[in-house]
C-alpha cells in the first residue's frame, strides 16, 4: 500500500471534512501518498485527483460540507464508465481507496473492487443514518440537533399563537432523523416512512379526547417526497377541521458545523480505514456497534437502506405526549 485516494460521494454531512483530515494524516504518518479526487466518482471518470499534504487539511475540522465537493455520480453505475476508471487508477497506481459516503456511494465501491480494482474501505457519511451494519454514520448527530434547534423555535411560535404545525424532516427511506428529533423535541406525533398511518388515524390521534393542547407539532419524515407535509395539512384540515401550518427543515439539516460527536466519531473512522488498508483490508466498511469501532463487510446493495424497526419508541413518544 503506496498510494490512496480520499473521496466523498453522494449527499454532504457533517463530519465529512473531519474524516477526510483524518485519512490524510494518518495516510501521511504511515509514510502513504494520499490523494483527493472532487466530486465523488466523478473524480474518477474525470481523471482529476491531486496530492493533499497534512496542511492540506488544516483549520476545516469545524466546517460543514465537504472541502473535496461532492455528488451523485450515476454515470459510474455502467460498467464501461468503470473500466475506464479502473485502467486510470492502474495507471497512476493508486492501491486503495477511501470512500466516504452513503448507500449509492458504497454500491460504487463494491462494484469497483469486485471488478478488480483498488482495495477500498468505505466510511459511512450520511445524515440519515440508514446504512446497515453500522449503527451510527457521520452527521446525524448534528443533522438532529439543527432539527431539535429548529423545533424548539417553532414550538415557542405554536405555543404562543396557539397553532399547529407539521414540521418535516430529512429521510427518504428512513425515520432515524424524524424519531430522535419527535423525541427529543416533545412532538405530539411522528410519522415515518416505514410506520405510514393514514390520514384518518392521523386525524384520530391528534383530536383524541386524552389531548387537551393548545398547540402541538407533529414531525414528519419527508419520505419519497419532499414537502409532502402540505397534502397532509390540507387533508387534516378537511377531517379534523384544523388549521396546520408546515415548516420544510430541508437542506438547513445537510450543512453546519459538525458536533463534537460527528467531529470525532469521523476522526476515529478516517484513521480506521487508512489502518484498514495498511492491513491488507479491502471491501469493509468503518462502522460503529454496541459501542465500539470496527470494520463490518461494505453491506450488499440489494439490501437497500437500512430502516428503522423501533415501533416501540413511537409508541412510547405516544405515550409520553398525551
Ligand atoms: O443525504 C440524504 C438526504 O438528505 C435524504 O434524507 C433526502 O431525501 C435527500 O438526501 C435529499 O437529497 P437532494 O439533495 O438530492 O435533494
């Protein structure tokens, strides 16, 4: 192991500068050339990395975003795009790769090395924390503090007019963000992808006779689509006669200064993948489970994104604010 290249791929997170310092440095300290490719994959296809020396990567460890870009690159979902790429970094005799990223990221990485190419350690970077085999990914934390931020701003609001709001949250396959924050911010319900109600229990729930609010907010996950909270107060308006006003968080959640836990769960990360590689390690993933750091196999792409199965924790918000 010679040289790497450091890239972050798919939706940006807070965190991901961290863990991209983390790589360099550790890379730099064993003796590795590190390499930065921007805009993810499309890095690749363009042929385009550059060396990051150590300094490279000063004074970003508290920014949001990513200091290498980022996006989605569905060109490299052929397998032509990746051969091309694969012959490049043959060419330039990169050994391993470090992909920071979510689910449509670390598809790439697996085709990638399943192919033939480089070893690659993927760290996962998402704010929706829907990757399965690790329990946590870079930028959750601080994608829901801004959204418990964010809800006890609008809870001043509600309460001091008497309204209603629903206040949408990120996730499009998943309720992580939607359950913690409903939680933490005290909503009067949670809906989530994967525990739809219709719009009638909906209703139901919030006029029940046990509810004597004056104000309440209920956290929706924004799901398949985003500001789909309008339909749902237009329709709650008709069942239950009341007004609801809508709050889309949306991007706000992506950026921001990452918390100290994003900062240093992203550092322990960096330095495991790079440890990763100097072992011979290829097609794993940094992950973190019972509360420990370790490297898990990068999880199969037909298993789609990982979802939440705490029934019990929406139930127990049920509970809580009545
Ligand atoms: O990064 C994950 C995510 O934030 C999802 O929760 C959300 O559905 C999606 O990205 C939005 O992405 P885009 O920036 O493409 O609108």
């Amino acid at each position: 192991m010679k040289k790497i290249i450091v890239l972050t791929s798919g939706g940006d997170a807070p965190g991901m500068n961290a863990a991209i310092r983390a790589v360099v440095r550790t890379g730099h300290y064993y003796g590795l050339k590190v390499y930065g490719c921007q805009f993810g994959f499309q890095g690749l296809v363009d042929q385009t990395i550059f060396p990051m020396e150590p300094n490279s990567v000063a004074n970003m460890i508290q920014n949001g975003g990513t200091i290498l870009k980022t996006a989605r690159c569905l060109s490299f979902l052929q397998k032509e795009t990746r051969d091309a790429c694969r012959a490049f970094l043959k060419k330039e005799e990169i050994d391993g790769i470090v992909v920071i990223g979510g689910n449509g990221s670390f598809k790439g990485a697996s085709l990638l090395t399943a192919e033939g190419g480089p070893a690659t350690i993927g760290i996962p970077g998402t704010i929706d924390n829907d990757i399965h085999g690790t329990e946590y990914t870079i930028g959750f934390d601080t994608a829901r503090n801004t959204a418990l931020q964010a809800i006890d701003k609008i809870r001043d609001t509600a309460s001091s007019h008497n309204h209603n709001f629903l206040v949408e949250v990120m996730g499009r396959s998943s309720g992580f963000l939607a359950l913690d924050v409903g939680i933490a911010g005290g909503a009067e319900f949670i809906l989530t992808p994967e525990f739809p109600v219709s719009h009638e229990v909906l209703a139901s729930k919030i006029t029940t006779p046990r509810r004597h609010k004056l104000s309440s907010i209920i956290v929706i996950a924004e799901a398949d689509k985003s500001g789909r909270s309008f339909d749902i107060a237009k329709q709650l308006a008709v069942i239950t006669g009341l007004q609801y006003r809508v709050c889309i968080l949306g991007h706000t959640q992506r950026g921001g200064s990452p918390t100290a836990m994003d900062r240093k769960m992203a550092s322990e990360m960096g330095y495991l993948a790079v440890r990763g590689l100097l072992e011979g390690q290829s097609h794993q993933m940094t992950a973190f489970n019972q509360g420990r750091l370790e490297l898990v196999r990068i999880p199969d792409p037909d298993l789609g994104p990982r979802i939440l199965n705490q029934k019990d924790l929406i139930e127990l918000n049920d509970i809580l604010c009545t």
